[in-house]
C-alpha cells in the first residue's frame, strides 16, 4: 500500500503562531535597548520584523488546516519542529545586534536557551546590553514553560520512553487531575507565573537589582541557568545561593503536582514516590560532598555546605548557574556531579537528564531479574507506588536510558575526534544531552565557563546533543525511521 502522506499544515499553522508571539516578545528587550541609546535597539525590532513576518506567512499559508485534532505521527513532527525550527528566529537579535554572534554561535546559544540547558558562548556578560541579557533570560522562560506543557500534554501521549506511564491512575494528566488540557495548561501557567513572581520577589528582597531578579526569577523557575553575569551566583554569595537552590527545586517537581496543590490536592506532592527519591538523592549527594570539602579543605562547614547544596541543585535540576569555585573541589565532587546530572531531576517537569522516575523502575526492574535468577519458579513483578509497571513501559524506559548513554558516548567520541582534548569532550557531551550548563574541562576553563573555544563542528554536535537531551532522545530519533513516514 502507498504511504499516507502526513498533513504538515497543522505543523507550520502551530510554528507560524509560535513565531508571531516570538515576534512580539522581542519587542520589550529591544525597547530597553532603544530608549538606552543602543543601535542594538534597532537590531531587535529588525529581527522582530524578520520573524513576525515569517509567522503571519506560515498562518496564513495553513489557515484552513484548523479544526481537526493532531494524530500522533504530527505531533511528534510539532515537536522537534517547535524545538529545532523556531531557535533559528530566536537567534537573529544574536546574529543582527550585539554580541554579533555567527549563525552557528547565534544558533548555539538560542537553542540552548530554549532547551533551557543554560551553555553560552558569550563572554562578558557583565557588559552585554541590558536587552540582549533580558532575551537570554525570557528564552529560557519560554522554553521551560514549553517543555512543561510538552512533557504534560504530549508526551504521555505519545508513550516515549516509559512516559505512558503517567497516564495510569496514580499520575494521571488527562483524568482526575483536571478533565480538559485546556483546563491543564490554565493552570500550568498559573503555578508557572506564581513560581516564577514569587523568586523574583525574593531575589529583589534579598538584595540582587532589579534586572537580575528578573532575569535569574525566570531562568531559575524554569531550570535555564542564563544568568546575567559571568561571575553566576558568584556574584550573590550566601542567603542568594539557599534561596537559588530553594527555587530550583521547586522548578524540578512535576508540575502536575503542584496542579494539584492548586486544586486543593496536598496529598499526592508529598506521597509521590519520585519526589521522596529525588530530594532523598539530593541529600545523600549533598552530605558526601559537604563532609569531603570538610575533610580536605580549609572551608568552614557553613560554606561547604551552602555552595555544595547549590551546585549540586544546579546540576541534578539541569538548571547550570554556578557558585564558588567548584571545578577545584576535586575528583569525588566532580564524580558525584557527573552522576547526578545524568541522572536529571522529576518528569514532568522542566528540567531534564533520564529524571528519577526512569531510574527507580529501571532499578526495581533490575532487582526483579536478580531475583528471578535465585529463585527461577517465582514470577517477579516490577512494581511503582505499589502498582505493576507494564512490560512495554519498561521496554520504553530501558531503550530511553541505553539511548542516553550511548548518544552520550558517540559525542563524546566524535568530538574527540575533532581534535578536544578527552575531558572537554566528555563534559561538552555531558552538560548537553542533559541540559546541565556547566561548562567543565581545559576547553572551556580556558573560555571562563563558556563554550566560545569549541570548534564549529563540536558546537553542532552539542546542539544536536541538547535537542536530543532536551526531547527525550526517542521522540526526535522516531522522526528519522523510515517506518514513521509510512501508513
């Protein structure tokens, strides 16, 4: 039989739209440039008109493709389109204004935005425009609010990587949660512009300016790193760094439990097994590098405490600021980071990394097979909060976690084989497939953090990387089989 052609206007209809508010918002970065006597000002409103043109093309052009619901096969193109095409707009202020970044550096840096990884290519952030900072920090905003509608909405939807999961009865989006998707994404917004209101208050109350609250409130909530300083949370030591870490945890939770908290459900954010696991991994993680940099460095307790709470939130929250100078505490912390960050925080939620709940069924499937091994007759049932985890669900999750590891490999390798060194490959690898931000190894310490040093084709690599990381690996490759385009 032919292959059924899938319908992309719906697609284009969606990107159009996206492009047109992408348009608008470029807008209020460009008048702070404008009215501080900036030509940068000016850079924005070209590349408004740029995008907004390109959106009301796109709208246009597929109108009459409204009013019919999206199969799952054009769901799964909206998605990568949404993350792979539209950084190519948000990009233009980097490319037309300053810090006149080229295509592939522009590119970088907004797809690392909107992934909400946090890397950067810019050095001296200190004395970027005001307005070029501001963008950085709402494109972060933006793609953590669009990961949590995805991760919510879509993905369980389209069972990638053991997220049909949250459809069943104890995580349920669709059912007992609330009945409508448009009734979940209300309240998604709210409990996103609540969080995100309630850090920047903070920030501004414990002493940061103005447009920094702002900047690290948005980026913060939405697990992005942007920060608009080169220094980080460096910048901001002591009560600054507790309350960082406070709101990066908030951000790392599954959102539909806090849609819950909304409607007058408590019970279920305390009772949820990923939750308990994942602030339980924290504090492990936390206490053992506390009590090392307490054994072998000359820091009070007080300071190894707060600056390993924080870097470590940072990483396992995939969030990437920064505080202290942590790359010199030695191998146990960077070994301690390294796992944490792969392991990533919550589903559901808008940080990224395998996330807990992957890796407590994996493990639960794990202990299922050694147990089968000793005692053969007996049938081992996987269980999660006291339900049996379905066969193709592990399947899922098991085929997500050997994908991450093995993509994580293959960038590593291939960018060593551009030439980096072997660490500055495997960090470059590591802070992109799961969003993490930190910019670890000789490369980029040289770079102050950033990724300015890398080679034009390792930075490709890395962008690919973030968008894999970002989408869940599964949900980007899908697109690529040739059976996805057949009937």
């Amino acid at each position: 039989m032919p292959s059924a052609m899938i319908d992309l206007r719906p697609i284009v209809y969606v990107v159009g739209r996206i492009l047109i508010v992408l348009a608008i918002l470029m807008l209020a970065p460009g008048i702070i440039d404008w009215r501080s006597g900036l030509h940068n000002g000016i850079d924005f409103f070209e590349a408004a008109i740029v995008t907004g043109a390109a959106g009301v093309l796109f709208s246009i052009a597929t109108s009459n493709a409204l009013g019919g619901s999206l199969s799952s096969r054009q769901a799964y193109l909206m998605t990568v389109a949404i993350w792979g095409f539209v950084p190519m707009f948000a990009a233009l202020p980097f490319y037309f204004g300053e810090p006149h970044l080229s295509f592939t550096d522009a590119y970088f840096e907004a797809v690392s935005g909107i992934t909400t990884t946090g890397s950067t290519v810019i050095t001296g952030l200190d004395h970027l425009p005001e307005g070029m900072n501001l963008w950085r920090g709402m494109l972060n905003w933006l793609g953590g609010l669009g990961i949590a509608f995805v991760a919510m909405i879509f993905l369980p939807v389209l069972r990638v990587g053991g997220m049909q999961y949250f459809r069943t009865e104890g995580f349920d989006t669709f059912g007992k949660a609330l009945p409508r998707a448009t009734d979940l994404a209300r309240q998604l917004l709210l409990v996103y512009f609540g969080l995100t209101l309630a850090c920047i208050l903070v920030y501004h109350g414990l002493g940061m300016v103005p447009l920094d609250a702002i900047i690290c409130g948005m980026t913060t909530v939405a697990t992005g790193g942007f920060a608009p300083m080169d220094a980080s949370f460096g910048k901001y030591p002591g009560m600054m760094e507790y309350a960082g870490a406070l709101f990066m945890v908030l951000g790392s939770l599954p959102y539909v439990r806090y849609v819950q908290l909304v409607n007058g459900q408590a019970r279920p954010l305390w009772q949820d097994a990923q939750v308990r696991a994942y602030l339980r991994w924290l504090a492990y993680a936390v206490g053992s590098v506390t009590l090392w940099r307490a054994l072998t460095s000359d820091s009070g307790v007080e300071e190894a405490f707060r600056q390993s709470l924080f870097n470590l939130i940072s990483i396992m929250s995939s969030t990437g600021f920064t505080s202290g100078h942590f790359t010199g505490w030695g191998g146990y912390m960077l070994v301690v980071g390294f796992v944490i960050g792969m392991i990533g925080a919550c589903a559901g939620s808008s940080a990224a990394g395998i996330s807990v709940f992957r890796v407590q069924i994996a493990g639960a499937a794990l202990l299922a097979q050694i147990r089968q091994i000793g005692m053969p007759s007996r049938v081992q049932r996987v269980t999660y909060e006291g339900r049996a985890v379905e066969e193709d669900v592990i399947a899922g999750l098991i085929l997500l976690i050997t994908g991450y590891v093995l993509i994580l490999g293959l960038a590593a390798v291939a960018m060593t084989l551009l030439g980096l060194d072997p660490m500055s490959a495997l960090w470059g690898a590591w802070t992109s497939i799961g969003n993490i931000g930190y910019g670890l190894g000789p490369l980029a310490a040289e770079a102050n953090g950033t990724f300015a040093a890398y080679p034009t084709a390792a930075k490709w690599i890395m962008i690919l990387a973030m968008l894999l990381g970002r989408l869940g690996l599964l949900a980007v490759l899908v697109v690529f089989m040739p059976r996805f385009w057949r009937d």
